[in-house]
C-alpha cells in the first residue's frame, strides 16, 4: 500500500459540488485505510476540502507552501508544516514527500504540477504511480488529447499508460497501489 499520497488539486471549490465530496471521500478514504496526506496546506477550496476528509476520520497530514502565500494558514490540526522559499521548491517537495501523486480537479497550477509530474514519469526520473480523479469528466479534454498524442506518434502507449485515472477514489487508491 502506498502510505504518503501526495494531492495536487484547486485552492477554490469550483462551481461543481461533486468536485468538493469527491476531495473529502478522497482524504476519509486515506485516513482509513491509514494513508498520509501530503499537499499544498491550503485550507479553502479543494485543498481544504481534502484535508477535511483526513482529518475529519483521524488522519495525518502533511502541508507545504511557499513564502509567497505566507498568509494562507495551513488545514487546522496539520500534523507536519514545511515553508519553502519558492513555488519551484514547493513542488519538488511536493513530488520528493509522496509515494504516489493524485491530481484533482484545478485549475493552471494543478495542471501544471500534473504535466511536470507526468514529464517526470516519461523521462523515466520519477518512479511513483500517477493518479488523476477524473470526477464528472473534469480531464476529458485532456484525456482525449494525450489519445490523439498516442495516436499521432507523440506518445507512446506504455508511457501513455503512466497516468491512471478513475472517477471514484476507493477505485483510484486501489490502481495506485496496483502500479
């Protein structure tokens, strides 16, 4: 089992409550089955909404931000709190504390954490399963444009293969674990 799973995902709630219950199904889930959290401290949004569902059933929870957002407190009761001094550096700790990354849903800096992570794995230097909760069809597009990647020669299938998706997270904890 996969202990630290680390949840890149939006700092704002979005418009589309099953984003929100699936974050905090997400984080009861790894405080049940004994999982640490690891993510970006925030305690609105998405961010927050996980961090609820850990430790609303017991779990631990490691945040890590970045000086610049200083201001924003960390998920009340975090077990473990690092400050970094930029965002380049928060994202390698991000990636470095995991043993597993999940992407949910966000906006440019989730998916820019997803890509790099996703390079990362392609390249053969990160050797951790990657995950996406693809909640009601929230990376559709981008699914579909790595398939057209895959097709076209820019992508091969096993490297394809890299990032595992679901649209539930009991499923999606059970493929990390399989990876």
């Amino acid at each position: 089992m996969r202990k630290t799973i680390t949840v890149f995902c939006g700092s704002s709630d979005g418009n589309v409550p099953a984003y929100g219950q699936a974050a905090e199904e997400l984080g009861r889930l790894m405080a049940l089955e004994g999982r640490r959290l690891v993510y970006g401290s925030g305690q609105c949004g998405m961010m927050g909404r996980v961090a609820k569902g850990v430790k609303d059933a017991g779990g631990y929870i490691i945040g890590i931000n970045v000086k610049r957002f200083a201001e924003y407190l960390p998920y009340p009761g975090t077990d473990e709190f690092l400050m970094m001094d930029t965002l380049p550096e928060r994202k390698d700790a991000l990636i470095q504390y995991g043993e597993a990354c999940v992407a949910l849903p966000g906006g440019v800096g989730t998916l820019d954490e997803l890509m790099e992570i996703y390079a990362l794995a392609q390249a053969g230097i990160l050797k951790k399963p990657l995950g996406i909760l693809n909640v009601n069809h929230y990376f559709d597009g981008l699914l579909t444009q790595l398939d057209q990647a895959c097709r076209d020669g820019f992508l091969t299938p096993a490297d394809r293969a890299l990032l595992i998706t679901a649209q539930d997270p009991e499923t999606l904890l059970r493929l990390l674990d399989e990876a």
